[in-house]
C-alpha cells in the first residue's frame, strides 16, 4: 500500500486542485509599480548594440530606462502631430 502523502497527491492532481493552486500562487507573482499609476499595457522593442550602449549612458544620471522611453516616445507623438486622448474628445 503507497504512503498517504502520494495517494493525496495523486488525487488532487487528478481533480486538478493541484494546477489552480500553482496558478494562484504565480498570479501574485511580480515587481508592483513604485507609485499608484495607469501604466497597464507592456511594450517591448529590440535595440541594436549602439542605441542600447547611448540609453544606458544617458540612465547612468539617475533614469530609468522605462521612464526615458516613455518620455521619449511621447515626445516623438507630439511632433509627429498624433493628438492626444483628450484632443479627440474636444
């Protein structure tokens, strides 16, 4: 006769209580915001070699490299002459 632990096992495996629990347990699983923010969509982009060596070197100033891509990418937006959320409901 197996040992209780594996037969406790072998049912919630089967039940499928043992996947919702690893579930809910990598679900909290993350580095939270500093502040309270909307910041909700992610956004990745590949660099070359040289634009990631000159973002690092403008962040050694106390930046982050989020942050100065947030910035620079609004800026971009702005002179391209995209209009804002609050623009389009005026």
């Amino acid at each position: 006769m197996p040992p209780l632990p594996t037969l406790k096992r072998l049912y919630h495996a089967d039940c499928g209580m043992a996947r919702d629990w690893r579930r809910r347990r990598l679900a909290k699983i993350g580095r939270p915001l500093k502040e309270k923010t909307v910041l909700s969509h992610d956004v990745k982009v590949r660099l070359d070699d040289e634009t990631y060596d000159r973002l690092l070197m403008y962040c050694d100033k106390n930046h982050e490299k989020a942050t100065v891509i947030r910035e620079a990418l609004k800026a971009f937006l702005d002179t391209a002459g995209v209009p804002r959320r609050e623009d389009k409901a005026e």
